[in-house]
C-alpha cells in the first residue's frame, strides 16, 4: 500500500478500498540473522519495519465491533430496499483518535466488495449513460459548513461541475450524481464542524437530512455529537410532555452509537485493553523484544494512563517508542524509554474547537496519577474447592 490514500474522489477511494488489506509487513527475523546480514540487507529490513511500525492494522475492538454490526446492518436492509421511502441514517460518534472514520470506512468498504460481487456491474445504470459505479461515496464536512459548500464537496468526490451554479441546481446535482453513480451510502466525516448556533448551519442540517430521501444510507461521523446539538438541532428542548422531551426529525431519522476509547476499571475491560494490547505486539519488529512485552507487569497500567485508553493516541505513543528504541539500540519498549517521549498530536487538517484533537494526559512520571488496583485477570487461583459446608 503506497501512493496517495486518501479517499476524498472517487478515484481515491477506489484505490484504498482495493489496496486497503495488501500491506505487507516486515518479516519476522531474529536478532542473530539480522547480526550476519549484510550492510545493504539490514538497512533494506530496517526500512521495512519502520514502515511496518507506520503502518499498524486497524485492530477490532469491542467498541468498533458494535458499531460495524450496527452499521453493516443498517446499509445492508437499506440498499436492498424498493420503496421510495427515507432511508433510515446512522451517526457515529465519539472522541477525537478514537478510529471512528477508519472502522465506519472499513464497514463501507466491506459493504462495497460484498455489493460489486453480487451484482458485477452497477444495476441501477441509465442505458447509454457513462456514469462511473460508486457504491460508496466518502466526504469531509467543510470546516465553515454552508449548504452550498456542503453540495460542493459532495460534488467534488465524483468530479462534477460546480462553477456558476446556485443552490438549487447544486441539490439537483447532487441528487442527480448519487443516483447516476448507484451511490448507496453517503458518509459526511467530521459533521460536528457545523455549529447549530448558526443560520447557515441549521440550513446544512436540514439539507443533509433531505439527502435521506435520495435512497442512500447516510452515515454521519463526529466527535460528541450528542453535546453538539444536532440531535436537537440547535433548539432548545421543547416542552416535556407525559413520554418525555418530543423527539425531532433527526432524531427520529438516525441511529445513535458511541464509539468509546477503552475502559480499565472492570475485569472484562482490563481483558479488552490487554487483548489488544497483545494484538498490536504481534505486529512489532523489535530485535530485542521479549513475549509479553507490552502485556506484562505494569505495562498495560502504563500504557492506559499515557494514553485514556484512546486507540490512536496508543498507535501514536508506540509508533514513536519504536523509532526511538531502533535509533538508540534498545531495540524494546520499556516505561523509561516510552516516558521520554511526548504525544504531540498533528493539527493540520483537525478543526480543534469540534473536539476532533482529543485531550492528551499529562505524563505523571514512574508514579501512576491514579492508583489502579493490581491486575488479577490473568492470575491462576489454583483448582475449585468443593463446598464440603
């Protein structure tokens, strides 16, 4: 997987949809072989895992697997529907980090392998028409988010014109390419850049709610989007009546699912964190790399206090170890090594006010900031007892 991955076209996302499972990582090799390699041949695997170490797989998690039952469900029963009723929607929300984009993109993805095996070509195409098949088009919300903006960008992902066209011949536009391209899901990443106090926001709410009606499933991403107010769209709630706060039409229309960071405060939880954990390190390429080594002692209590239990940033904390512990030598993460490094979090492209660059925990040094009771998840307590009461 090389190349420009990112999957704002229709020629990008095809690319990535298709590349998106072909990396190959380093392979695995011994600290001994890797002694009698040639010069050229060692700086020839270094560059392999650094861009193995780059390149971690998205790893399911209990979280990201609930959301991808949910939203495979939801695109599966819409795309194989007749009617000309308003496709029921899904949001997916969640911290900043957290893989939302990547796990909901994956679900799409996955969804358009299954749909181009079924049908081959694209059963909706217009005779004589040239339209290329999109089961899925991907879009980023602008970060001032206007409904001709909105329209614009949409448009951009299948290359259709825009100059000198107003609004309506803009929504026209849209609707014409969704269905011209046999598009079945729209996904708008990052929609809590919309800001309900606003006019031109409501308005790019009630227009991507009217997208709904042009048979996709429309699939909206978010860092907290319940504390956002698109839910209550930007109103106040209405007066209570005897079932409650009066639901409006988006929360009618759409599926709510959170996609939380990791937990530890549970025995089940502490088994997910350490799960994973052990997943990522399967995928390491450390010369000196002892089993457990992520896993062991007091690491998974580390590693979950550097980082809130929040998938990225732990990618971005052992991505950044690993480069440290090859250019020093260790070649091994350990806390020491891992507490000399800072999470600095890239801000280009990230609207910060939305929440789309998460919190960072403060490093607290050897001594953890909350005392965590030890983990015993794993401890052998020896064969049962027989109730001889």
């Amino acid at each position: 997987m090389t190349g420009d991955m990112r999957r704002d076209t229709l020629a990008r996302w095809g690319a990535w949809r298709l590349s998106r499972h072909s990396f190959a990582p380093a392979p695995r090799i011994s600290a001994t072989r890797w002694r009698r390699m040639l010069a050229a041949e060692k700086a020839a695997w270094d560059l392999a895992r650094a861009a193995t170490h780059a390149n971690l797989p998205l790893l399911g998690t209990p979280m990201s697997q609930a959301v991808d039952r949910l939203l495979a469900a939801r695109i599966r029963q819409n795309a194989f529907k007749a009617r000309p009723a308003t496709r029921a929607g899904v949001m997916v929300s969640g911290g900043g980090y957290q893989g939302k984009t990547e796990t909901v993109c994956e679900t799409a993805a996955a969804f358009e392998d299954a749909w181009r095996d079924l049908h081959r070509t694209n059963p909706e195409t217009v005779p004589g028409s040239r339209d290329l098949w999109a089961p899925v088009a991907y879009v980023q919300t602008p970060v001032t988010a206007k409904p001709k903006s909105t329209c614009k960008a949409i448009l951009d992902f299948y290359g259709a014109p825009t100059k000198r066209m107003d609004l309506p011949e803009l929504i026209y536009q849209v609707a014409a390419s969704l269905a011209d391209h046999g598009t079945k899901v729209l996904i708008l990443d990052d929609i809590t850049r919309l800001r309900m106090h606003r006019a031109d926001d409501q308005d790019t709410l009630d227009l991507i709610r009217a997208f709904m009606s042009m048979h996709v499933t429309l699939v909206l991403v978010g860092v907290d989007i319940p504390g956002s107010g698109l839910l209550r769209e930007g109103r106040s709630p209405a007066v209570k009546n005897a079932n409650g706060w009066e639901p409006t039409q988006t929360e009618r229309r759409f599926d709510l699912i959170e996609l939380d960071r990791f937990r530890y405060d549970t025995p089940a939880q502490i088994t997910a964190w350490i799960s994973h954990l052990a997943g990522i390190e399967e995928h390491l390429r450390l010369l000196k790399a002892p089993r457990g080594m992520l896993t062991d002692r007091t690491m998974p209590e580390y590693l979950y206090e550097r980082t809130g239990g929040v998938v990225g940033l732990l990618e971005r904390l052992i991505e950044d170890g690993c480069s440290q512990a090859i250019a020093s030598g260790a070649e091994l993460l350990t806390e020491s090594l891992l507490d000399a490094l800072p999470l600095t979090l890239a801000r280009a492209g990230r609207d910060a006010e939305s929440g789309e660059v998460p919190h960072v925990p403060a490093r607290s040094g050897r001594k953890p900031a909350i005392r965590r009771r030890r983990n015993t998840v794993f401890d052998d307590h020896g064969p049962a007892t027989a109730d001889t009461a």
